[in-house]
C-alpha cells in the first residue's frame, strides 16, 4: 500500500531525549493499525473485483486490499466497519499527516521526509452501484492524481465552515459571559465592606485584597483556633499538644497586645505565625471534631456577644458622665475667678447700665449656666453679630459654687456696649420647695434613693429607668428655672431664652418681631426624619397622657425660644407646669428632664420658627448640611459631644472656639488651648 510505504519511508521515530526506551511494540501497532483502517474505509465500497481501476501501476495496491479485506471481519464488528467507513467518507483517507497533526505529542518528530504522504495515495472510490463523475485534483510535486467526489468535497467544505463559523459563535459567547461575570463581581466587590471582612483561615493563605492591618487579624484569628483546641485538649486529655498550645497562645497574646495596625506588630511576629500554625495543624490533625469546635466558637462568640453588650453599657453610663463633666481647664478658670472676684471690693464688683435691666424696649436674653467659658461664647458670639450691641441686655444666673467666677470673668471682659447682669440662684428666696414641686420632689426620699443608694443599679439593663435620665444635671433647679421666667423678670413683656451649648451667627432682633399669634412660645419644630414626635418623649400607656395630647404632635426644640411673658401671665403656664409635674412624682407620666414637661405646658401654645433660626444636632450628628450651618442664626450642640469636651466634633468645633480668647492671660494659665 502507499500509505505503508510512507510511513516506512518517513520513518516516525522517537525523540532524542527518550533515547531507545519507547515500546517497539507501539511502532509496530502504528505500522499496522494505519493501513488497516484505511484499506477497511476503501475497501467496504468494493463490491467486486471487476470494480476496482486495474492500471499496472495499482496491481500490487489491489492485491492487499483484497487481501486485508478477507480478514476484517474477524477484527472488526460491524458496527465499527460502519463507523470506519462513515468517517472516510466524511473526512477522506488517513494519512500521516493526520496522526502527525493530532495525534503524535511534541516529544515525536518525522525524520527523511521528502515528499508528502498524500502524494504517494491514489485514491479511488468506487459505487458498485453507480457510476459518479470523477474530479482530478492536481498535487504539486506528485506522482499520482487524487480523485475525488466533487459533491462529497462540497458537503466536506461547507461542514467545515460550519463548524469554524460555530466555533468562532462559542468563543465570542464565552468571552461576553465572562466580561459580563467580571463586571457584576466588580459591582458586587464595591458594595461590601472590607474593612469588615476578616481572614479566618489559619492554615492557608486565601485569595483576598490584602490589608494593612491583615497581620493583626491573622494572629487574633490564630488567637481564637487556639482557645477552641486548647478546651478540646484538656478535654480529651492530651496533655502535651495542651501545653504546646499554651504556650503560643501566651506569646501571640503578648506578640499582639493592643496592637491595631502591622506597622506597630514586632519583628518576631511572622515567626510566631508560623510556630502557631505549625501547632494549629497538629492540633487540627489530632482534635479536630466538627461538633465539638462548633459547640466551642458559639460559646465564644455568646460570652463576646456578652461582653460586648456589657461594655456598650458602660459606654454609655461613661458618655453621660463625660458629657457632664466639667474639664479640668474649666474647673481651673472657674477657680481662679472666684479667688479673684472674692478680693476685689465691693464697689468694684458691679456692673454698668444697671437702669437697662428693666427696659421692656431693649432685647433681653435669659442665660442659665454653671459654665463660666460656655457662658461667655454666648455672649461674645450674640454681641460680635448684633447690629447694634447697645440695645442688648444679658441676664445671667448661675449657681452659688460659680456666682464670683461669672461675675469676674464679665468684670474684666465686658460685652462692649451691651448690659450683662449676672444672679445666684440660691439668693431666689421665694424658689423653694413649697412652692416649687420638682424641689419637693427632689427632696423627697423615694428620689434620694433613685440618685444616691449605693446599690441601685447603673446599666442600662437595670429596667424602665433610662440612665441619661439619671443626669446629675437634674438635681439643679437652674435646669428648671425655664419655667419661672415671669417671676425672675417680672418687668419685662419679651425675653430670648438661650441656652449655654448655643453659637450666633447672626443679628437676632428680627425675632422680637416675629408674630406669634398670641401663642406664648416661638420655636424650631423638630419632628423631621431624624427627630422625634410626642410619642417619643411622653408615656401614652398612662390614661392622663393618651387623653390629652396627640402621639403625633410636632416637637419643637429648646435652646433658643422666645417666649411672650405677657401671654405667660395669662395664660398661667407656671401653673400648667406645677399641675403636670405633680401628677409625675413617681414618673410615670414621663423621665425626669425639661423637654417632656415643657412639651406639655406649651401644648398648642407654641409658634413655629423658620428652620434657619435654630440648626441642632453639632453635639451628636456627624452629617449635618454644611451650608445649612453656615446660614443659620444660631447652632445647638445639643447632645453628649459637647465642643469644650475632647469627645467634641472637630468638624463643628471651630463654630465654637472661634470666640475664645485663648491669648487671655487666665485661659492661657489654665492651659486652654484650640
């Protein structure tokens, strides 16, 4: 045959670096194998001899032929000759070229090669049936022409088409799947935090975005496997991966510490890693029991899950002590104040323009503080806004403990031309438990025992009672003096109240001519997204509350409230709140403060302020609208992050420092600083 006397003339033979150990039984099977297959193809279109081309030169082909063809069917099934034969007339004759393309590995080249296999095959096909016309195909440097059926070369072609045209189809397909995979996982990354996501592999190195702090995590990872194991160990009484387990944990403790960041980690670190790795996978190896560390990590994290409740109780308990807290510069400048005051004489003690406190024409402002520096930005920020200061009349009260340090402080820095006058509270003899009944209240044993029994609980778990309501900042009537401004200021018809934690932007008079409709108090409604309504502040369980008062009623806001002593008097709101706070004695009408009592005296009695007036929230939120700030009259930093506080919002602060004096010899010596 002539594909046998190729494969003989190529020679096919192993490469070099295989040397002479391949099979001689593998080239034999290749020798034989080839010429078989392709006789059997040719030779199941032969119906007889008559039918095969007998030119001299094809006498020795068609002798083999016949000659293979007597014993294929005892080799071959007839299924496989089918097949044999379905696939030579798709795919045409086997040559080397086939088995050199597809099938023979890098490790096989063809040596003495010097003219194609396919030029050595005359291939004729022959239908015992009928006779087709024959196409003679032209090969470059052969000896024989190739005949072929034009229409199986046609159908051979356009299936080849068809599959590269499918095959292009598949790829295009697969790269827009894998693009459209890889944009959704890149929107998907973009939504999760990292910052949270932790490596809790301790044996291997998963594939993730590598972080600054990924060391640290490692080591409190290894940390928490070896707690888990180091139980199991004691359980099942392997002592000595006990101790060994022991051992690194102590040193990871202390190779970690308080430790945040890698930056911060040791040199031995990566050294511990790895001794503690090597003692996770023997313990692993030994210990590990899927229920067993499942049941051990629910209990870590329960007992976590613990502490972490507990810790944010104290937290809390903390934040309000610090909220309330005065600093140690504070405290210092109060002092020091009082020295001073207390040594000047009495002729010098007092303060100009007397004769402006009682003008009911001039804007008079109510200021209650313990706080001599709050106090004072108050003022300063009220004065350098005001168009004309002169018209301006401060009433300050204060507590006896810093009635000389207020005084003194407004001694040496007056508020240029504005009339300040400063009162102790403890001088109002007529404000008294008689009359007053928070006095009375506070006075009585049941409230000694809420504020000042040792063993009353202080976590926020200790029932209904919330622990901010707890506020020593109750005890004081300066709290409460809000609600007594007719009887302090009995001469005047109009009076701003302010609190201490408030800054002025902006020229306040306009106020005094808001109409207030015959309403008594003018303020800022708060009951937007991010505020509460009555429900929130008053106890509608209670008969007395749900009869009276709307759960939905706006709340509105204290820190800057102009109040119409004239329809004070008439309507005799003092006796509204004396009414309400009797019937609250045991608290159950709302907690202690002055906004749930507030929000029911002034009930359908208060005006609402344009929004621009009164901008809360610098004391607790974080995402306040910068230009909203910026266009307020007054900002409140109500809530705990008060801006003489270091727990204070740097971002708001400087609406604040910005009217201290910090060159001031007194603030200098008490080391107050920006």
């Amino acid at each position: 045959m002539a594909l046998k006397r190729g494969l003989s003339s190529a020679g096919v033979q192993r490469n070099r670096a295989f040397g002479s150990r391949f099979p001689v039984a593998i080239l034999i099977f290749f020798s034989l194998l080839v010429p078989l297959i392709f006789f059997v193809g040719r030779g199941l279109h032969i119906s007889d001899e008559n039918d095969i081309l007998s030119s001299p030169g094809e006498k020795n082909v068609d002798w083999r032929e016949r000659l293979a063809l007597q014993h294929v069917k005892s080799l071959f099934s007839k299924e496989v000759i089918d097949v044999i034969a379905a696939n030579t007339n798709d795919m045409g004759p086997l040559s080397l070229d086939f088995f050199r393309k597809n099938n023979l590995s890098a490790s096989w080249k063809v040596i003495g090669e010097k003219t194609s296999i396919t030029d050595k095959i005359n291939f004729t096909a022959v239908d015992a049936r009928q006779e087709t016309p024959k196409v003679k195909v032209d090969v470059s440097s052969g000896d024989h022409a190739q005949l072929v059926d034009p229409a199986k070369l046609a159908r051979r072609q356009l299936r080849e088409k068809r599959r590269e045209k499918r095959a292009n189809e598949l790829v295009q397909r697969d790269d827009e799947s894998i693009v459209k995979l890889e944009n959704a996982a890149i929107e998907r990354s973009k939504s999760v935090d990292s910052s949270v996501l932790g490596k809790y592999s301790i044996w291997r190195k998963e594939n993730e975005n590598e972080n600054s702090d990924s060391t640290v995590r490692l080591i409190r990872d290894q940390i928490i496997m070896a707690r888990v194991y180091l139980s199991i160990a004691k359980m099942k009484n392997k002592l000595d991966l006990f101790q060994q387990l022991q051992t690194r944990l102590k040193e990871s403790q202390r190779s970690v510490g308080d430790v945040t960041a890698d930056a911060d980690l040791s040199q031995s670190a990566p050294e511990k890693i790895k001794a503690m790795g090597q003692v996770l996978s023997k313990a692993r190896e030994q210990l590990y029991d899927c229920n067993l560390v499942t049941g051990k990590l629910r209990a870590m994290l329960q007992t976590a899950d613990e502490q972490v409740r507990s810790l944010k109780k104290q937290s809390t308990f903390l934040s309000q002590l610090a909220a309330k807290t005065i600093p140690n510069g504070i405290h210092c400048l109060s002092m020091r104040l009082t020295i001073d005051y207390y040594l000047l004489s009495p002729e010098k003690r007092k303060f100009p323009r007397s004769e402006n406190l009682e003008n009911p024409n001039l804007y008079h402002y109510a200021l209650f503080s313990d706080n001599v520096l709050a106090a004072s930005v108050v003022v300063n920020s009220t004065v350098t806004n005001a168009k004309d200061p002169s018209k301006h009349v401060f009433h300050l009260v204060t507590d006896k403990l810093n009635f000389g340090a207020m005084n003194m402080w407004f001694l040496l820095n007056p508020p240029g031309k504005a009339t300040i006058h400063v009162e102790n509270v403890d001088e109002f003899k007529w404000l008294n438990s008689s009359y007053c009944p928070v006095l009375r209240q506070l006075e009585s044993a049941a409230m000694k025992n809420y504020y000042f029994k040792a063993d009353h609980p202080t976590t926020l778990s200790s029932g209904a009672s919330n622990l901010k309501y707890r506020n020593p900042k109750y005890l004081s009537m300066l709290n409460h003096l809000r609600f007594y401004l007719p009887q302090v200021y009995p001469k005047l018809d109009k009076i701003l109240f302010l609190d201490d934690d408030i800054v002025v932007q902006k020229d306040l008079t306009g106020l005094w001519a808001v109409d207030l409709h015959g309403k008594v108090n003018g303020a800022v409604e708060t009951c937007g997204e991010s505020f509460h309504r009555f429900d929130k502040y008053l106890n509608f369980s209670n008969p007395h509350i749900a009869r009276n008062f709307d759960p939905n009623a706006c709340g509105w806001a204290y820190g800057m409230n102009m109040f119409d002593l004239k329809e004070w008097k008439k309507k005799d709101i003092t006796g509204i709140y004396h009414k309400w706070q009797n019937m609250n004695e045991d608290r159950t009408l709302w907690k202690l403060g002055t906004l749930p009592p507030g929000l029911i005296t002034f009930y359908g009695l208060t005006h609402p302020l344009q929004k621009s007036w009164h901008v809360l929230g610098l004391g607790y939120n974080p995402s306040l609208d910068r230009s909203e700030l910026d266009n307020a009259a007054v900002v409140h930093y109500n809530g705990n992050m008060k801006p003489w506080l270091e727990l204070a919002m740097t971002k708001y602060r400087g609406y604040w420092t910005k009217y201290i004096k910090y060159d001031h010899p007194y603030i200098r010596s008490c080391k107050l600083s920006e």
